[in-house]
C-alpha cells in the first residue's frame, strides 16, 4: 500500500487520485442565469444533499486546475443566488457531457446541448425537461475554500421545490431505484450507470443492532473460506441459535464441509441456519 501527503504531490495526482477513489458520485446538472438573464448549464460531481430538514444540497464548482479562473456557474450564483440542480439519467449523458465543454461566458448550453428549458415556478433559472427530478433552490450561502487551482467553492442550497416525472415512481409513490437509470461521475472518463444487475438491496439496520462480528467464535472469524461481507451477515443477525438450532442442523449436514455449506446457506439467505451450523 503507497501513502501519500497531498502538499507533497501536483494537485493534478491529487485530483485524480481524489476522483478515482471517492466514487462513483452524483452529478449536480447546475441550470444558473447571470445578471442579464443569459442561461448556463454545467455538470458538477462533487454534489450531495445533507439534510431532509431543511433540505439542503451542496455542489462545488471549483476554480480550473489549469487556469485558476472560477466556473461560470460560480459566476452566476453570485450574482443570482438561485439554481436548478437537475439529475442526469443514461439517456441524457451524451448531452450533458457536451454542456461540460468550456464554452466562453454568456453561450447557452442548453443550445449547444439541446437540452429543452422549462420555466421554474419559484426560481429564474429554467429546469432542464429532460431529467426526470429538478431542485428548485435557493443559494443560501457560498463558502470559498481557497484561491488556488483546484480549490472548491461551496454552494449551499436549500431545496424549495422538487419536481419528479410520476414515470419513476413506484407503488409506494417513492422514486423506483430500477427504473430510473441514474449516471454517476467516477475517476478519469469513467461513468457509473445504476442499473440491472449493478444494483443490490441492503437492509440498513436502523432500529435493530446485530450481535457483532466480535461475537463469532475465533474459528468463525479467523477462517479464511469467509469473506467479510459473509462475516458481516452473520454479524448483523439479532439472535445467536440455540443449542437446539445447533445440533438439528449438524445432524442436518453430517458428514458434510461446514463452511462450504455455510456459504451456500448464506448466498440463500440463511444465515442463521448457517451461523448454527459453523458455531
């Protein structure tokens, strides 16, 4: 394993290195206007929201790593504090990159893109009608981290209206992860499309606390037929088996490779018929 000290390498490594290793990552396609009114439309993937109440977004435009100059959307929020921050789908990718290109101060992207500008009902900037979710957002503050190349600008976004196409919804009246074919930005010209089979469910364990991986016996742990996603289902099971559970099971499997079976059992949702079987 290399270490590096980012202050000790070009911030151009350190940029690459950053984007390759923190992703993938939303992208933020920023609609802004200037003082005139002349639109511009850029992508950001350093974008987030971070919190539901208020509900606020974050992207940073930060200043070019070649020139030092800020990004006109920067530009714009500072003197319109407002943006649209619309969400790319894979069949809107094209386009978006091509918006990314550095056209001068005052071309409109959503020309050059062919993107279709919608009006917004609270903000001036115009939604892309192309993505099926829309931010409507207030800027509430704009905090600069530095004057040098590469470094990033935040802007903090509270949501004041969100716009979905009923399209991607689904029974619940939430947006239908398998249906809505999200882009993400990862390292150099790599995208990630979240779709098929790259997407997989995962209990969060909100209200519940599983008994830990501490308290596998060592065997368990220390064995190297389990990887740490095995370890970690049978870490996130809320109950031990009982001695009960235990012997049907060996008696189940008799004769049989414990931890061959294990895994089977695990791969199929058993895990705690595995984790009796192993202990």
């Amino acid at each position: 394993m290399i270490s590096i000290i980012p202050s000790e390498n070009p911030v151009s490594k350190v940029h690459q290195i950053l984007l390759g290793g923190i992703s993938p990552r939303p992208i933020c396609f920023a609609s802004t206007i200037d003082l005139n009114g002349n639109r511009n439309l850029a992508p950001f993937s350093f974008f987030n929201v971070f919190s539901a109440n208020p509900p606020i977004a974050i992207f940073s435009p930060a200043l070019s790593g070649r020139t030092s100059e800020p990004k006109h959307t920067y530009l714009n929020v500072k003197e319109v504090p407002e943006v649209v921050i619309n969400l790319v789908t894979y069949n809107m990718v094209q386009q978006m990159s091509l918006a990314s290109s550095p056209y001068e101060k005052g071309v409109d992207e959503f020309v050059k893109s062919g993107f279709t500008p919608i009006d917004s009902d609270i903000v001036k900037p115009a939604r892309v009608k192309e993505s099926p979710i829309q931010l409507e957002c207030k800027v509430i503050e704009v905090k600069e981290l530095g004057t040098k190349g590469g470094a990033g600008n935040l802007i903090i976004c509270e949501i004041v209206k969100i716009h979905i196409d009923e399209t991607f919804l689904n029974e619940k009246g939430l947006i239908d992860q398998q249906r809505i074919d999200l882009v993400a930005r990862m390292g150099e010209n790599w995208y990630c499309r979240a779709h098929g089979d790259s997407l997989f469910e995962l209990t969060k364990p909100i209200t519940t606390c599983g008994i830990g991986v501490d308290v596998l016996p060592v065997h368990i742990r220390l064995s190297l037929l389990l990887t740490g996603n095995e370890l970690g289902i049978l870490g996130n099971l809320e109950i031990l088996p009982s001695d009960e559970e235990k012997q049907m099971i060996k008696e189940k499997y008799l004769g049989q490779d414990a931890f061959v079976i294990a895994k089977n059992l695990i791969l199929n949702n058993a895990a705690h018929e595995a984790l009796a079987l192993l202990w």
